[in-house]
C-alpha cells in the first residue's frame, strides 16, 4: 500500500469542515481589516529563500525541500511565505501604486523537512499577513491585532502574546558586539549550531534548542538593554496601542524569532493550554524594514505575521470547539429505479434553487434511505414514486416536525422556502 509521505496529513471529514470554516472565516475577517487576497508559486528560485529568509536560519540550513528542475535551475519548495510575497511586491512594483501602505493576506502550504511530531509538519498550512510601506507603529500594533481577533472569534481562550523588539540597525549592531563579548568563554561549550551562529548571528543563539537550559544563556544580555532613543520609541508606541487596543501582552525579550529578516518588532502568540505539547507557538511575526532592499528592491519597510493551521486546529480541539458539517435540507428519494430521473432532475432543480441536495443513487429500500436521511442530517425527504409522477407532485415530509405534505411540483420552491424560515425564526 502506498502511503502518505512522512509530516504531512490526510484532511476529510470534520477535520476538511473546520478548515473551509476557518477559511471562510479569514476571508471575512481579511474584509473586514481591508487587506487585499495574493497568491504566489509554491516553489520559487532557491536563491529567494537564501536571501530572503537568511543563511543562518534553521530552515534555510536545514529544512528545505530543493530540487532543479528540468532546466537545470535550483529551485525550492516554498518554507514560508514572506519571501514571496515580497518577490512579488518588488516584481510586480506594487510601491509604485497610489494605494499606500499595500496590505495583503495569504493562505497556503509551506513545506519543512523537519522532524514529524505534533504540532510538527513537513507540510503545513500558514494564514498570514504582510503590509508593505510605512514604518508606523500602529501598524505593528495592527499586524498582532489580527490574529488575537481571529483566535478570539474562533472562541479560542488560551492564548498569550509575546513580544520584544530587535531595534534598528544600529542598535542590533551594539548588542550582536554585546553578545560576542558575553559568549566568547562560552563558544566551546556549545553546541555546533550555536559555533555556528556564533560567528554569523549570535542572537539566533538565544533560541536555540539545544542550549537553551544552559546557565550562560540565563544571564546573556538582553535586546532591551541596547535599544537606541528611536527604537524604544517605536516599541513603547506599539505598546500602546496594543493597550488601546485591550490587547493583553507581555515582553518576553527572549523572543529573537527564527528568522533572520527582522527589526523592531517580533512577536509570537502562544498556545496556553494544557496537554498542548511543546510546540505550542501558534502564529510568529513582526517588522523587517530591510527585507525588501535585501531582495533588491527600493527601501521599503514591511511588517506581517503567520500563522500554523495545524497548531489551531489542535488548539481549537483541546478546547472543544468542534466545526459539524451543515446538513442537507432536502435528500430525494426514488421509490423505485424507475423513477430515478425525475427523482436526479428534481434534485438538480433543487441546487440550482439554491436548497443543498442530494439523492440516493443506489435504489435502496425507504428504510434504509430514511437511515441515510439521518447520516446526513435533511431537514427534509422528498419522495419521488409512481403516485407522485402521475398526480405532478411530491411528498414532502420534515424530519424536524414528522409532518407529511403533499406539494405541487411548481410549489416546492415556495412551500421549503417557508418551512426553513418558520424553522429560522424559531430558531432564534
Ligand atoms: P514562523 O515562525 O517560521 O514564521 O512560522 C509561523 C507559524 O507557522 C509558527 O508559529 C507555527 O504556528 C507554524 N509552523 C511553522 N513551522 C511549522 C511546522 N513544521 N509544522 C506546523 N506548523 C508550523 C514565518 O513563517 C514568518 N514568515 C512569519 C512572518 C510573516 N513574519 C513576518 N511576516
């Protein structure tokens, strides 16, 4: 039997009703905030990742799936989707529109070799953000609103904001100094990584799996400590506004991120929830003010987030909120296989009225079509047999109620119309 490949997952039944509503969901939310749809390839030129998301990433290093193509060229399997999107911003010139700032919203596949475990993918899914031309800290503030609304709309309740900020330039420079003078008796006592990261990014060793227990990093200096005038500046208006905003947070300063494009702000929302498992960061973010030139585009700040669908859909589990598949209104029923296509006619004029539909294709008996009735949930069965044909209608009957009716064929529209809206307003 072939199977699946390793890190990556099957979606159907409840698992495939959650996903669309958490779609449908991103979308309307996305309206709501006006930020416009983009979609870019999942695979792109090798080099976009290298430059893009940073050679001393983990996922660059490690993680990703490349390949030539039948051209000869190096290509690879999209880890993420920033570079992308700021590929495409640059490429297609989208600073060059009147439109300014340009926000915009994605939602795809990403692909890691990492480690399966949970919470863990090879392919995973991310919803995410990216906003294109101003360095204001409201967008900051804006940009961590959006997913705390989404998780807060799912119902979702355990949820932590982190944050920290990087600094600009210059203060990066005066604490990557800081850190090579503080980890310098300590390199050999790291592990081959951090050896690594020591020499072309030391802050990258402040989140590092490995030696993350050991004493040294307890006491290495911290980001905040070296920020200039200006960064603070900017961190204490995201702040604020985030406190306009009621959004609760706390500054963690040894969220650095995992990649190596960001400045100012960096953010990560937490699972915190019990039984979730360690790989609990649910959506990671922030501003990279210089990415855009890096990929040789003109000097333009950005600032997004992104966040794991795999990792909601366990949180939204392990807090009981499950998603169950609309029913049907109407499942039709053929008496006999006679009757088979009035009964698929009827049901097409069904759908194209707008109610969902569906019939039995397989001439079964009425008991067991009444049990399929159920499977799937009708709010109504229609029978469709001899007595009907000749006498041009149907019988209706409502598995709510147990009422039987009677309705004209030119009739049915009005009469399942009526009955949903006496079941809505009763509803509510
Ligand atoms: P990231 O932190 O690498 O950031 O990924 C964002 C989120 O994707 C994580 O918080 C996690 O929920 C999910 N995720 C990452 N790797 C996996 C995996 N192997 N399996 C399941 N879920 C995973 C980024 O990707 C940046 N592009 C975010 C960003 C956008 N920064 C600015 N703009």
């Amino acid at each position: 039997m072939i199977q699946k490949p390793k890190g990556t997952y099957d979606v159907y039944g409840e698992k495939g009703t959650a996903l669309l509503e958490i779609e449908k969901l991103m979308k309307v939310l996305m309206e709501n905030y006006g930020y416009e749809y983009v979609r870019t390839p999942i695979f792109e030129a090798s080099e976009l990742f290298h430059r893009g998301v940073g050679e001393t990433s983990d996922i660059v290093t490690k993680e990703t799936y490349d390949f030539k193509d039948r051209g000869d060229r190096n290509m690879t399997l999209r880890p993420e989707g920033t570079a992308g999107v700021v590929r495409s911003y640059i490429e297609n010139k989208r600073y060059a529109e009147a439109k300014q700032p340009i926000k915009t919203w994605y939602y795809g596949t990403m692909y890691r070799y990492e480690r399966p475990q949970s919470g863990r993918y090879r392919e995973l899914s991310q919803f995410g953000v990216e906003v294109f031309g101003s360095t204001d800290p409201i967008l900051d503030a804006e940009v961590i609103s959006i997913p705390v609304h989404f998780y807060q709309l799912l119902g979702l309740k355990g949820i932590k904001v982190k944050m920290n900020s990087l600094g600009d330039k210059e203060s990066r420079e005066a604490y990557r100094n800081a850190l090579l003078d503080y980890f310098k008796p300590y390199v050999d006592s790291l592990c081959e990584d951090c050896k690594a990261r020591y020499e072309k990014n030391p802050l990258r060793i402040l989140d590092c799996k490995v030696d993350h227990d050991k004493e040294c990093m307890k006491h290495a200096p911290k980001m905040t400590d070296f920020l200039n005038e200006e960064s603070k500046e900017h961190f204490r208006k995201v702040q604020e506004y985030l406190n306009y905003l009621e959004i609760p947070f706390e500054v963690d300063p040894n969220i650095v991120r995992g990649l190596d494009y960001y400045t100012h702000t960096v953010f990560e929302v937490e699972a915190d929830i019990e039984g979730f498992g360690s790989n609990n960061v649910l959506c990671g973010g922030g501003r990279y003010d210089h990415l855009i030139e890096q990929l040789d585009g003109p000097a333009t700040p950005g600032v997004g987030f992104a966040m794991g669908i795999e990792r909601l859909l366990i949180a939204l589990d392990l807090e009981g909120i499950h998603f169950h598949e609309e029913g049907l209104d109407c499942y039709v029923v053929p008496m006999d296989e006679e009757y088979k296509k009035e009964a698929f006619s009827m049901t097409n004029a069904l759908r194209m009225s707008g109610f969902k539909s569906d019939m039995d294709p397989m001439n079964r008996n009425l008991k067991s079509n009444f049990k399929q009735a159920d499977y799937r949930n009708a709010h109504f069965i229609m029978l469709v047999g001899e007595e009907e044909i000749k006498g041009e209608f149907v019988t209706i009957k409502d598995n709510h109620t147990k009422e039987e009716s009677k309705v004209k064929i030119n009739e049915i529209v009005d009469f399942l119309d009526e009955c949903l809206e006496r079941c809505e307003d009763h509803e509510d």
